[in-house]
C-alpha cells in the first residue's frame, strides 16, 4: 500500500514536470496534453466494466489505449514541430520533452498506487 513518502514523491514529480513545462511558455499545451492522455483509458475502463460490449470488453480497453497513445505521441510531437520550425529552442523542447514526461509519468503512478481496481484491464 502506498503511503506518504508515495505521496511526496508524485507531488515532487508533478511539481517539477509543470515546472519545466511552465519555464518555456509556447509549448504549454503539452501539459494540457499529458493531463488529458490518461481520460481515455478511464473512461473505457469505466465502459468494460459496465460491459455493453460482452466479450468485447478487451477491445473497448485497446481503444482507450490506441487513443492515449494518440496523446502521448501528440504531446512529443508538438514541441518537436515547434522546435523545428524555430519557434522554441532545441533547449526548450527538450525541456518540455522531459516536463510532460514527468507529468503523465505522475498521473500514472497516482492510479498504480491510489486507485484500486480488482478488474484485469487496469492500466
């Protein structure tokens, strides 16, 4: 079970991919990006276990899946393009690179530690 230095450590890890992502202003979207990436796979999570689809649970989890990827792979992407049209440094895209990171990285590890799921589909 998770206990307060669990809770210390994501705070830390959130607080420092925020501030990273804050430090370059241009590519703040990428925040908005990582905290939405997550949405998906509750919402299926919540739909499978309704289970509308019968057996086809599995295939309603892989499109919450295949739909947080879409996000995470947006949120690598945009500041790539940024930097490579020379809108932001190489600097500051690796910097919102690493503060994303750290920020889904937090959002994971809160559902992994805090919520609790007795179904196989858990992320």
């Amino acid at each position: 079970m998770a206990g307060m230095k669990t809770i210390i450590a994501l705070a830390f890890l959130l607080a420092t991919g925020v501030l990273l992502v804050i430090l370059n202003w241009l590519p703040l979207l990428v925040a908005l990006i990582y905290v939405l990436a997550p949405v998906p796979n509750a919402i299926f999570k919540r739909i499978a276990r309704v289970d509308i689809w019968g057996d086809g649970a599995r295939e309603g989890m892989e499109t919450g899946y295949f739909i947080t990827s879409i996000f995470t792979v947006s949120g690598l992407a945009l500041p790539a393009v940024l930097a490579h049209s020379g809108q932001i440094t190489p600097t500051a895209a690796v910097l919102s690179f690493s503060g994303g990171f750290l920020v889904y990285l937090t959002i994971l590890g809160y559902s992994h530690f805090f919520v609790e799921s007795h179904d196989p589909f858990r992320i």
